[in-house]
C-alpha cells in the first residue's frame, strides 16, 4: 500500500519560511517512498479564515513546485461529520460543557497558585464544568460554551499502552503519550463542533494519511492526538516532527511577520531553489 502524506495549513495568513519547510518535506519523503502527496485545508475558523489567503497556498506551492492530489479537502465543507463525531463521544459519556472564559479561568487558577500549565503554557482547566449535575447542565444549555474531553475517564477506558510512533530524530522510535498533560482539552464548542485536535486526526484516518509529517511545535500535541485515535477506532499513522525555521530572536516564525511570506520573497525576486536552501534542504 502506498503511503500517504498531507500538507494541512490554514488559510488565516500568508505562508512563511517556516510552512515551506513543512510542505517541501513532505513533497520530498512522498516522492522519495513513491506515495501520495495530498493538501487539505483547515478552515474551520471562519473569523480568520480568508479566501485570498486560500488562494495563496494554492500559489505559492505551486511556485515551490510542489504538486497534490485533487481535490482538496476543506475543513469547513465537512462540519456535519466532525459534529456526529463529537456526539458519538458525548453518548460515551467522553464529553462534557465548561462554561467558563478564558478569563474566569485565569481567575480561577490564580487562587489556587502554584497551577500546572500545559506543554503550551497555559494553565490546566479546573474542571469545574465536570461536577456540574445534568439539571444544571441543560438549564445552561443556550449559554456560549466549550466541549471538552473528559480526559481521565478516557485514559481509564484505554485497553492498551498509548505510544506512537516517531521518526523525527532520524531513527524509528516508540514514544509514551502523556494526554494528561494537556488536562480536558476542548474538541468543540456550542456554535463550532470541531476543534483542531478533533478535526486532524478525524481527517487523518479518512483521508488514509499513513505518514504525519509536521513541525516540532506539534510533537506533544501527538499525545492527545493518540487519545482520540484509541476513543474512536481510528488508525494511528507514522509521525514525523521536524525542526522549525526561527526567526533572528530564535522565535518560531509567524504569518504577521511580512518579510518571511513566500509572497514577499518572491517578489524581492527569490527563487524556489533559494527558498530550499534558506530552509536547510
């Protein structure tokens, strides 16, 4: 069977050094394993999601060289999958409501000084939305909330040890999955019923990807990503997290930088052959 890859970016900026890198490598260990190559398009928040920024992508992989299987999958054409999903977990009794923003959450952890953090920085969520009682939860009902994982009883259902596998380094190797390190993450929330680490595994297993291949930014993310892998019967594919491209301050790069866009340096009258070089490949 052939193996699978995928570029995903989101179309809420221009891409950067940092997403060539990204998709080069997986244009290049595609070709080199003499699989597929697909693009997808996660554009699931619509407030920052903008079409010439889609059109962009489309672009600026084409002038780097790169070339996908159609047709694109788009995030956004497929809510009613990722919503029947997230039902199938809350029937599981997996999911429940946290009504709190994120600043009566920081309220909440600041009584209670020193909190865990999660590998991102930000503080573990209390779990207050976990004891409310079913009556309480649907007078709540209407209220803007997030649909989180309820994530010890997840880990207390798991039948097997959570691990992937990572060839990040150079060398194939079994890593341990710590999802609890991220506490009750969120899957979805009243109005959107997906979240990125709902939809890119979802998506992974329907689109038959057998090969992640993504930044380091995301490796303890995988931890998570495994989780729901084993909640819902999916496959867990190979994973890849390779270095980013930083900045001069040793900052990961960002798509509000304008001088490392691909359109920029295009313009300034690079070529895709200097991109390449500039990211180390």
């Amino acid at each position: 069977m052939a193996s699978v890859f995928r570029f995903a970016p989101s179309p809420n900026g221009f891409l950067h050094l940092g997403h060539a890198l990204s998709a080069l490598l997986n244009h290049d260990m595609a070709t080199a394993a003499g699989g597929r190559l697909l693009l997808r398009i996660e554009d699931i928040d619509r407030s920052r999601c903008r079409p010439e920024f889609e059109a962009a992508i489309y672009e600026d992989l084409a002038w780097l060289g790169i070339k996908w299987e159609t047709p694109v999958r788009r995030q956004s054409a497929h809510l009613a999958e990722y919503r029947a999903a997230l039902e199938r977990l809350k029937a599981k009794g997996l999911i429940y409501p946290a009504f709190e923003s994120r600043a009566e959450i920081a309220r909440l952890v600041a009584a209670r000084e020193p909190w865990p953090c999660d590998p991102d920085g930000a503080p573990l969520y209390p779990g207050t939305g976990r004891t409310l009682s079913p009556e309480q939860r649907a007078r709540r009902a209407g209220e803007d909330h997030a649909l989180r994982l309820d994530v010890k009883t997840a880990l207390a259902r798991l039948q097997v040890p959570l691990v992937w596998s990572e060839t990040g380094d150079g060398a194939s190797r079994e890593i341990a999955a710590n999802p609890a390190a991220w506490g009750d993450v969120i899957l979805g929330r009243k109005d959107t019923p997906t979240s990125y680490h709902l939809s890119v595994v979802l998506d992974d297993a329907w689109q038959g990807v057998t090969q992640v291949v993504r930044g380091r930014d995301l490796y303890e993310a995988t931890s998570v990503h495994r989780l729901l892998q084993e909640l819902m019967g999916l496959p867990a594919p190979l994973y890849h997290h390779h270095r980013l491209v930083l900045d001069r301050d040793g900052n990961k790069l960002a798509k509000r930088d304008p001088s490392t866009t691909l359109r920029d340096l295009r313009a300034q009258g690079w070529t895709a052959g200097a991109v390449r070089a500039a990211v180390g490949l």
